[in-house]
C-alpha cells in the first residue's frame, strides 16, 4: 500500500528518542503533513482535550511513540505512575483514533510485556503464558492492556491498529540519566565517565549474565514507515535485530571502544532482570523487514551524539 506523503500524520511523542527517529526518517522521505504537539499543548492524559485535537486536525494516520520509560529503578519506585500515563495516553489516543475514523494507527510497545522466563526467542503467542518481571510489572501491564485493546478495536469496530513490539532500543536523545535510564545508555555514561575521571573500576548491576538483545532506534523507525504502508493480517509484530550479548559483554564492547581499562565489579544486591530476552522477528521478516544497523554502526552514532550533547 502506498501512502499519499501529503496525508496527515499525527505523531505522538516526537521530542524523546523513539519519536524525534521516527519524524528524522519521514521528513527525509518526503512525508509533507506530520503533526507534533509538545506535552504543554497537548496533555495526552486529558481524553476530551485529547478527542477534541484529534476532532480538529483529523488526521489520516496516528504513530504512538508517547510513553513514560524508565530503566529498572524508575520502574521500580514509581510504579504508579508508570501504570497510570502509560495506561491514559494509549487508551486516549486509540479510543479517539477510533471515533474521528482513522485509517491505520500503530502503537509501539515494549519487549517487557512477555513473562520473565518465556521460551527464548520470543514469539508473539508468548504474550500472557507467564509471570511477568516484578521490577517493570506495571508499565508492562499498560503495555499489554494498549495490544489487548487494538485487537478488540479490530475485532468489535474494524479498526486497523497494529501494535509494533521493539526489542531494547538505544540512539540519539537516549536518558543517560543513571537513576532513570535503560542498561545500555547507562553503561555508556558509566564507562565514559570512567574513562574522563581514569578510574580504576566501574559498578555494573547484578552479575552481568543475563543476556539482552539490541537494536538502533533508526531500525524501529523504518519499521515503523514500512508497517504504516504494509497490509498485514497480525496485529502484534515482534521487531528485533537478533543481534544480543550478556550485560558483561556489552560492558566490555563498550570499554573496547573508549579504550578504557578498567576493573569491572558486580554490585549483586542489585537486581538482574529478565535472564534472557530476544525477539523472535520471523513475522516481522515474512513481511519483508528487516533489521540493517549494526550494533558497531549504531553504537558510533549513539556515543557521537552522547558527546554533542554533553
């Protein structure tokens, strides 16, 4: 299916890192019509200002890549929070998707909606045949609530909202901050520090055994375009690289690259996590997308960025 480049598109959630990808990749394309709104004009967790904006713009097609995220402690200690915007800001949007007629809306989830010691790799039909991790439980619950909801909007109202599931992600604009962000912008903040202050050692959580698979958010964004234009008949489409190592080994890649030297000392009494998580992507892949960035590639311009902005 081609799409008009002209058509409006409502992209929720442009200035974080998974967003200000998507709106990168389709100004570079060509798309004429991209609608953004910062959280001081739009308040996603409003449902009538929320219905009321989408009433006015009416547009054609929706992305939701607005969420609140956060590493394992954010998750942890603010767990109602993570439940609750999570939970308000997709079901505003895709009710309202609904009742103003939009053609096709994708919602992004996470990887963390699986249960903790699902079979690995992960396949879709995995969803719900487990415990969940405790640390993210409730942004996870939100997350599965969002799929669970498009496929009934699907089923009850013939709506076409697919829901897009991304492995670990990790790019330009990522948090960095070590009290609120994801293992791999943390290790990179760690080992850079390291390497400006010559420490001798540097802390990692857990015992750096389990395993996590990563991908450049750029890869995310042209999935997102693709399934945008693609006629699929699933409604959850796992999105992965297939490309993972331990926490140990990430450390160590990392180091190489900094061409730091340094102890690495395991702080155990923090937790691990999920022991492994990688998508299974061969839907994805029958559909004819595939990852293409490498974990070098993407790991160059994630640091030159980091640096920029420093």
């Amino acid at each position: 299916m081609q799409i008009n480049k002209k058509k409006k598109i409502f992209l929720a959630g442009h200035n974080g890192m998974v967003g200000s990808a998507i709106l990168r990749l389709f100004k570079k394309k060509g798309y004429k019509n991209i609608i953004c709104k910062n959280r001081r004009s739009l308040d996603l967790l409003d449902q009538k200002k929320t219905l009321s904006f989408l009433k006015k713009t009416k547009p054609d097609f929706i992305i939701i890549a607005a969420a609140k995220v956060g590493g394992i402690l954010a998750n942890k200690k603010q767990k109602a929070k993570f439940i609750y915007e999570n939970l308000m800001i997709q079901t505003n949007l895709i009710h309202s998707a609904y009742l103003v007629g939009v053609k096709k809306l994708i919602f992004l989830g996470s990887s963390c909606i699986y249960p903790k010691f699902c079979e690995q790799p992960i396949l879709e039909n995995f969803l719900l045949s487990g415990k969940l991790e405790e640390t993210n439980d409730a942004y996870a619950i939100a997350k599965i609530a969002g799929v669970k909801m498009c496929e009934a909007y699907n089923k009850q109202y013939k709506t076409n909202f697919i829901c897009l599931m991304p492995t670990n992600l990790y790019g330009p604009k990522d948090n960095y901050d070590l009290n609120n962000s994801h293992f791999f912008p943390a290790l990179i903040s760690k080992i850079h520090d390291a390497k400006l202050k010559n420490k001798k050692s540097i802390t990692i959580w857990g015992n750096g055994t389990p395993k996590r698979e990563l991908m450049y958010v750029d890869d995310l964004a042209e999935a997102c375009e693709y399934f945008l234009k693609k006629k699929t008949k699933h409604s959850l489409i796992n999105i992965g690289s297939g490309e993972e190592k331990t926490i140990l080994n990430f450390s160590k890649f990392i180091m190489k690259n900094l061409d730091v030297k340094c102890k690495i000392i395991f702080d155990k009494k923090k937790p691990n996590g999920t022991p492994r998580k990688i998508l299974n992507s061969d839907l994805a892949k029958s559909y004819g997308w595939k990852s293409k960035i490498s974990l070098q590639e993407g790991f160059n311009l994630t640091y030159n960025s980091f640096l920029n902005n420093l």
